[in-house]
C-alpha cells in the first residue's frame, strides 16, 4: 500500500508541474514541449494500462465465486497477448501508410522516429500520427492500450462458459486484425475519416468494435445454464462481491481521465480540461440516470445499474468529449444512463446471456456515443446549427463498423469453434471454471454454494 501511495503521490506531482512545463515552452523552445507532450501521453497511456485492474474487478465481482480465477486469468492474459499482436502487425494495419481500407507499412514495429532528423522519412510509414510530436514508442504504447481494451469488452460478455484459450485466441485475432483494420478507417486516415467521420477517444474504434465482437461471441455461446427457464422467465444470477464491482468502476472512472485526456496526445491545458471535464459530467450523470430507470423499473435503486450507468455515460461521451459543452455532456450521459437500463431489459427478453453488461455499456453506448456527435458538436453537430450532414456521416461509421465486425468476427469464432470448440463441458460450468480450467480456487477456504 505505501509503494501504490508513493507511486501516485509521484504521478500527481508530475501531472501538477506538466501545465508549467508547458508554459514554459517558449522560453525553453520546441524540444521542451515535446517532452512535456510526451510526459503527458505516458502518464495517460499508464492509467489506461490501469483500467485492465478495473475491468478485472468489475467482471469477477459481478460474476460467480466460483469463475473468478478464470475472469482474472482471461483480463490478464488479454493485455498479454494483445500486446504482442498489436507490436507485430496490428499497429502497421492501423496507422501504417498503405491504402484507405488497411495500412501497410511499419510492421513489427519498423521505421524511424519523428525526430526533426528523420521527419521525411517517418512521413512514409506512419503519416496518420505526424500531428502530434511524440516519439514514435510513446505513441505506440499509448494505442496498444486502447487495443487492449477493445479485447477485454469481449471477456465480459462471454464470461462463466467460454474456453480459455479459444479466448486467448480470439484475443490475438481481435488484436491482429479486426480492431486494427478498423481503427485504419478512423484514426488511421482511412476512408471513415477522409469523409468526416469524428470519434476523438473511441466511442466507435474501442467501445462499439469489442461490443460488437462480444455480441457475437455471446449468441454463439448462449446462455449460461440456469439464466433462462422452460417458460422464458429469466432468473437473476448475481454476482458474488459487489464491493469488488465498485472499486473496479472507481479505476475505471479514473483511468478514463487519461482515456479521453490522453487524446490530445499534447499537454494542453485548454483541451485537457476541457475534455476531462466533460468525461466527468457524463459518467455522473450516467450514474445518477441509470439510478433513476432502475427505481421506475424494478421499485429499487440498484447498484449494478448505477454501476453501469457510470461506464455507460463514460462510454456515451468518449466520441465527442473534446467538442461538447459541458451541457451537451450532461444531457448525453443522462440518455447513456437510461439506455444502459433499457439494453440490460432488452438483451435479457431476447435471451442473449451478458453477465457483466458489456454490450448494454460498450456496444449500445458505444453507438449512441457516435450518434451524439452528431447532435451536440459545437462546430457540425445538427443541434448547433451544423444541419445533418454530420449526423449522416456518423451513421455511415456505424452502419460500416457494425458489418465489417459482425462478419469478421463471425468468421472467426466460427473458426476457433471448430477447430477447438467455445463452451466448457456442462459438468466444468457447474462445478465453475476455475477448477476445470485451472485446477485452482480464488476463494479455497470458503465453501462453495453454486
């Protein structure tokens, strides 16, 4: 414990000098803010690194005692090998120069830096990132994070049944191929973005491709056993600590303060502010909306729906953070709120099982978070004047988005189901994961109810 409260004692101190640093910039001239701006990605692309330990908690504390190896197991082994994956080829396939649908250049991490000596040359592989000044690792590091985290929605939706490593696998395949060809469209100066199409942090490129990818992977697997009665009735499966669930959304609520922050990819202090602020309005407002819908619905405040309600107006406010005000980030994370609500009901009546709630907070959030743009915009968006155009080119991203991954991702999981199968045997889902898959317990000394 003193070592973490050294470490942010130390983190806090840096984030403190950083809008000196930048002030200072002037005087001290131009490689003094590219050391400032790279202070500032490292430091952000951390507390993204950090929102694997929040993703962890909420899925094991809202999942069953007996799968909590597994869930911990799966959330760190998805950084593992999407770190890997995405050094390799799935960089070069986001941001390397190549064509409007795929990049082609860099892989395995190749090419020179952005330094003034080597500008030109940099120029031919990684253009997509020439405008913003940080050394190329600093950069990469700061996306690997982002990729992680489009993998890790996907351990949520399919926890309590699937297989270890045909999750591993999918886990590099995610890594390798369908967030990075996407995310080529978007920020890597791909066709999505040569028509217009805005997504500052990722509502569409992180959230809406894992949600999408899990919601396959979900409806392949089906329910786990017992969700779902003869008759239809759903019967509720709560998850075995719920105090775990709620630190693991305080990390996340944390961690997304550099997710959103850190995509200036500059120490800025205008924008950092700006964008750190509306991030904030949002995942309260999300919060207190999905209280709200769930005392209307079920007569109870529930926890886990003020829980989601959070990630969901985090999520919901992720595309447009850097362009809203901060009313217009109210108002988006209040309809995160009570959408997280509505989706939670509606994937529950269609019988598609998600323990967590990742697809009712990344996929449907993820979505509504892109439409937003459209409407609240300061500069394009349709309630600012800026008529539909916009608001129509954001549809396109998602209509584009949702198809590419739905196939991709159906492909491939129909892939791995055949050569090694998604879903443990009936008998290993009874006695829990953590015991058929890996010959351990989270909790030895407590009997197991379930």
């Amino acid at each position: 414990m003193k070592k973490i409260l050294i470490t942010l004692n130390l983190s806090a101190g840096t984030l403190l000098l950083l809008p000196g640093l930048v002030l200072a910039q002037d005087k001290a001239g131009p490689d003094f803010k590219v050391i400032s701006d790279t202070l500032w990605v490292l430091i952000t692309a951390a507390l993204v690194f950090f929102m694997n330990a929040g993703f962890a908690t909420v899925e094991s504390g809202l999942c069953r005692a007996k799968n909590t190896v597994n869930i911990l197991s799966k959330n760190v082994i998805v950084f593992c090998v999407t770190t890997l994956a995405f050094w390799a080829v799935g960089f070069a396939f986001m941001f390397g120069d190549g064509s409007a649908f795929l990049g082609l250049n860099g892989f395995f991490l190749s090419g020179p830096d952005n330094s003034p000596a080597t500008a030109e040359a940099y120029k031919g592989i990684f253009s997509s990132l020439n405008w913003t000044s940080v050394p190329l690792f600093a950069k990469f590091f700061f996306q690997l994070v982002f990729a992680g985290t489009a993998a890790t929605i996907v351990s949520g939706a399919v926890a309590e049944r699937i297989k270890y490593f045909s999750f591993f696998l999918f886990s590099f395949l995610m890594g390798t191929l369908i967030y990075p060809i996407q995310g080529h469209w978007i920020w890597g100066g791909g066709w999505l973005s040569q028509i217009g199409f805005k997504d500052f942090a990722g509502s569409t490129v992180v959230h809406s491709i894992g949600g999408w990818a899990a919601l396959v992977g979900a409806t392949l697997l089906g329910p786990r056993l017992g969700k779902y009665g003869a008759d239809g009735r759903m019967t509720p499966i709560p998850g075995h600590n719920m105090g775990l669930a709620t630190i693991g959304v305080f990390i996340l609520w944390i961690g997304w303060f550099g997710f959103n922050g850190g995509s200036t990819m500059a120490a800025d202090p205008g924008p950092i502010s700006t964008v750190i602020n509306n991030t904030n309005l949002a995942g309260a407002m999300g919060g207190i909306a999905a209280t709200l819908a769930s005392y209307v619905v079920t007569k109870k405040p529930d926890l886990s729906m003020l829980l989601n309600g959070i990630l969901a107006g985090l999520v919901g406010i992720t595309a447009g953070a850097d362009g809203t005000t901060a009313l217009g980030s109210i108002i988006i994370g209040f309809i995160s709120g009570i959408l997280v609500v509505c989706a939670v009901i509606f994937f529950d009546r269609v019988k598609i099982d998600d323990p967590v709630g990742a697809l009712s907070v990344h996929l449907v959030n993820g979505v509504w978070g892109t439409v937003a743009v459209g409407l609240f915009n300061k500069e394009a968006g349709l309630l600012y004047g800026g008529g539909v155009k916009q608001l129509g080119i954001q549809v396109v991203g998602i209509l584009a988005v949702a198809a590419f991954s739905l196939v991709s991702s159906l492909i491939l999981w129909k892939v791995i189901q055949g050569l090694m199968g998604l879903r443990v045997s009936e008998e290993e889902e009874i006695e829990g994961l953590d015991i058929g898959e890996h010959g351990m317990e989270a909790y030895p000394d407590f009997a197991r109810s379930r």
